[in-house]
C-alpha cells in the first residue's frame, strides 16, 4: 500500500516530451509485455470495484460481447474491499474474485482492466495496470489530483497501452457533429460554450445505502478492507457514511465537479477541435438545501477562461431538475447542443442558429441565415464507447476519450474545486503543469 507509482512519474515538461515521439509507436511495455490481441482474439478483462458502477461497466462489457461483437471479450476477473460485493460479481460472472486489486494486475492472463473504484485510486490502479502490461477502461473523473493527470499523460507515452476514460457520453454523435459545424466556420469565432447539470434528489445527492452490517471488523460477506480502501487518504477510523457515500467527502471525490461536470468538459473539448487547457477558473457554490455530513457543495457553478479567447460558464445543483440547454456561442452562430439540458442523454439534432445582424456575405452565401439542424445518429453511446475500447485494444490506436483529451477537462475540473474550496481564482501554468495564484506570463 506504500507503493507510488507518482513519484516515478515525475518526469520533466523536457523529458516527457522527448520520450513521447517514441513511446506512442510501443504496443508492449518490455518488463511486462502484453499479449498480441488478434482481430479474433476475445479479450480478458477485468473489473476492479465492483459497486454500482462497476458492476454496471462489467456488465455492458459482457453484453456487448453477447449483442454487438460475439466473443468480443470475457469478464475473467472481479476485484473490490467489500467482501459482498467481491460474492455477488463472482457468482454473476462465473470467475474468480479477490479483495486485492495486485491479484488481478499480476494475473498475466488479464489483458485489461476496468477502473470503477471511489475517484481518490483511479490513478494508482491505472498507473500499475499499465506497467503491468494492461490496457484500461477507466471511469470518470480519470484522477483526483493535477498531479495525478500529468502522470497518467506520460505512462501512456512510456508505455503505449491504451486508456479510454469512461465518460461515454463522448461517443454521441452530437459532439462529433458541432465539431465538423465549428469547423467548417458555422459559428465564427468562438465566444463561450455553457451548459448545466442539475438533479433534484428526495434523500440527498450520494446519499446511497448504508449496509449496517458491513465494516472492518465483520466476518464473512460483511468484511471490508478499510486500510486498502483509504490508501493514500487521510487515515481515519470505520465511518460507513464515508464508505458508501464517499462523493460528499473531498478526500475522495469533488463532488459535483468531478461527478457530473466531467461529462461536460470532456464533450466540449471534443467539438472544439483542439483539446484546450485553461487559462483561469474560478467557481463558487454552497451546501443551501442537503445539510448533513457533506463537505461537498450541493451547488455548484464554475467559470473557465482559455487562452485563445473563450469562456466556459458551468451550472448545477443537486436540489432543482431544471436544465439550462446546452450550447456553444460564437460571433456569427451559436449551436444549441442539448435543448433539454442533460448532456449524456440523447439529442436527436443540433441546431446552428446564425447571428444574422453580424454575418457576413460569404457566411449568407454558404449557410443561409435561417436555423439549421443537423441531424444525430441515434446510438448506444456505452456500447459504442466499450467497443471503441476493444477496438482500440487490437490496432492500437487512440480511443475516443484518450488520456489527453481527457486531460483537458480533468484540469479545469480539478481547479474548480479547489478555487472553491480555496475562496479565490487560480491560474493553470501550462508549461510547469501546475496551478498558480497569478496570470501566467506568456
């Protein structure tokens, strides 16, 4: 458990960039190699964090296999602290199961793993896989710290293995389709893209249940790892509440920031074009309707400034339903991305709205200066996201959510909480690869 793979992550901003021309045309890592994954090949994969999410993530991937690409790939292996959980995905599965997530990366036979444990063992899970010779699936927020974000960034350089951070909304076709808009000059210059993300929850956002029984010292089905599920997190004693509802506490999460803004930054810098790391972030929020024993806001707002001139304007509360849309502004035309606001739910067009006081000419010539909807394709985006994965596994090229792009939103994410929690306006040092107090200087 002492073990951190960070410290010998720390490259230098020199170093890293030398190494990467290299490291991207690896297919193995040469103390761990991988297995050659043929066209053919049905791929081993593993779930580490059986809760909810993971055992939903375990589950598509088996029915992807099942409904899209027959013998795709297998489940050959479960993983969680919670000793009921490590029962109920064996027996769902029919495979071998462990409380030690080193069991499963030391497995030779595992070709690749899914990361669905709390936010704070993202990185270190997906650092070890992949010097263990293990591509990953890695599930929203892709870290908790900036740190953390540049070391995942150069492991994929060293060792060439393949990360899809799980925010599947990124396989929508919306996204795709504002960024061929953008492109192609539909919006003109852009000025700021918004969005939101609000839920209305009866017993309190991650208010999940408590099971009383479960702890450190229970035998049996009830057992849990507290010491392996703390890791490298402040050490406390047996708290159930911030076991089972760890996104209220910062230690382990960001709260909404990294819960659900994730699943906004990352599309966004899809459609830009050119993933984008922020100038500025400053956000700002409150606990205004679910006082219990939270840390984080149930409200929520951030805004972000980037260096080639546009702005993010983020909003959500966990105690009101109602969406703002969606959208993405420029000096001639705004897109409407998400009229009914939800970001991973399905939009069955976008639409180019032209800023007809200001268009030019050339813009009426090509565009019109009316409405214009662009169709989406309506699609599975999970099971296009997993088998974009396995795709990716086999040719060896970058997936739709590579470590790179999302980067980009983890940074701004990452920021947001703490300006919050630090009551002022951060700057990101892009050189250095670090947050500052002051403006860079170019």
């Amino acid at each position: 458990m002492n073990r951190n793979p960070l410290d010998r992550r720390a490259f230098t901003a020199g170093a890293a960039a030398a190494f990467a021309s290299t490291a991207m045309a690896r297919t193995t890592n040469k103390l761990n190699p991988a297995r050659v994954i043929g066209a053919n090949d049905r791929i081993q994969v593993a779930v580490i964090g059986t809760g909810g999410r993971g055992f939903y993530v375990a589950e598509r991937f088996e029915r992807y296999a099942e409904q899209v690409k027959p013998n795709a790939c297998q489940v050959v292996g479960v993983c969680d602290v919670y000793q009921k959980r490590v029962t109920l995905a064996k027996e769902r599965f029919k495979c071998k199961g462990t409380l030690d997530y080193r069991e499963i990366l030391d497995d030779k036979s595992v070709d690749a793993v899914i990361v669905a444990t709390p936010d704070h063992w993202h990185a270190q899970i997906a650092l070890e896989a992949m010097d263990k010779g293990k591509d990953v699936y890695l599930e929203k927020p892709m870290c908790h710290t900036i740190e953390e974000v540049k070391a995942l960034i150069n492991t994929v350089r060293e060792t060439g293995r393949v990360v899809q951070v799980g925010s599947q909304t990124t396989s929508g076709d919306q996204w795709w389709k504002a960024r061929k808009a953008i492109a192609d000059g539909m919006i003109g210059k852009m000025i700021m893209s918004q969005g939101s993300y609000h839920r209305n929850s009866v017993e309190g956002e991650w208010n999940w249940k408590i099971d009383p029984e479960a702890g450190p010292d229970a035998k049996g089905d009830n057992y849990v790892d507290w010491k392996m599920w703390l890791g490298k997190a402040p050490k406390r004693p047996w708290d159930a509440d911030r076991f089972f509802r760890f996104r209220k506490y910062w230690d382990y999460s960001g709260g909404i920031a990294t819960d659900l803004f994730f699943h906004v930054m990352a599309p966004f810098n899809i459609c830009w074009g050119e993933p984008q790391y922020p100038l500025r972030v400053a956000a700002s929020g409150g606990i205004y309707v679910f006082k219990d024993e939270r840390e984080v806001p149930d409200t929520f707002h951030m805004i972000a400034e980037y260096p080639k001139g546009f702005s993010v304007v983020l909003s959500s509360t966990m105690a009101n339903s109602e969406h703002i849309p969606g959208t993405v502004r420029g000096h001639e035309g705004t897109i409407v991305m998400v009229e009914h606001g939800r970001f991973e739910g399905y939009a069955p067009y976008i639409t180019v709205k032209p800023e007809k006081r200001v268009i030019s000419a050339d813009y009426k010539a090509k565009f019109g200066e009316e409405p214009i909807r662009i169709e989406v394709e309506n699609k599975d985006t999970m099971m296009a996201h997993i088998g974009n994965f396995l795709d990716c596994m086999r040719s060896r090229q970058k997936p739709t959510l590579d470590v790179e792009t999302a980067a980009r939103a983890q940074v701004v994410i990452t920021m947001a909480v703490m300006s919050y929690r630090q009551g002022k306006v951060l700057y990101f040092d892009e050189k250095n690869f670090k947050v500052v107090d002051k403006p860079v200087r170019a």
